[in-house]
C-alpha cells in the first residue's frame, strides 16, 4: 500500500530520454549536427541509467 505513493525514478528517466531524443531531432533537422551528436550522447547516457535501475528491479 505504501508502495503507491513513492516516486518511480524510472519513470522520470524514461521521460527525460524522451525530450532529449526529441531535442536531438529538432537539432539534426536544422542542421546543428553537434548538438545533435551531444544530445544523443546525453540521451544514451540516461538510456543506461534506465537500464541499470531496470536491472536492479529484476534482483
């Protein structure tokens, strides 16, 4: 029951990789193919985050 109310932080994870990888799109389709190239990183970096909060749910 106390489960419900506590915050899922991979939940915020997955929504941050979201706007990032929306954000690299808008950057490639104008052209600035360095912001591009940093957000994509960025956007893989919470990506492994995701994975490795995922991986600790499985324990």
């Amino acid at each position: 029951m106390l489960s419900l109310f506590k915050s899922n932080p991979t939940k915020k994870l997955e929504k941050r990789y979201s706007e990032l990888l929306e954000q690299a799109m808008q950057a490639q389709r104008k052209g600035d193919i360095r912001t591009y190239s940093m957000l994509t990183a960025e956007a893989e970096a919470v990506h492994e985050q995701i994975k490795a909060l995922d991986a600790q749910k499985s324990q």
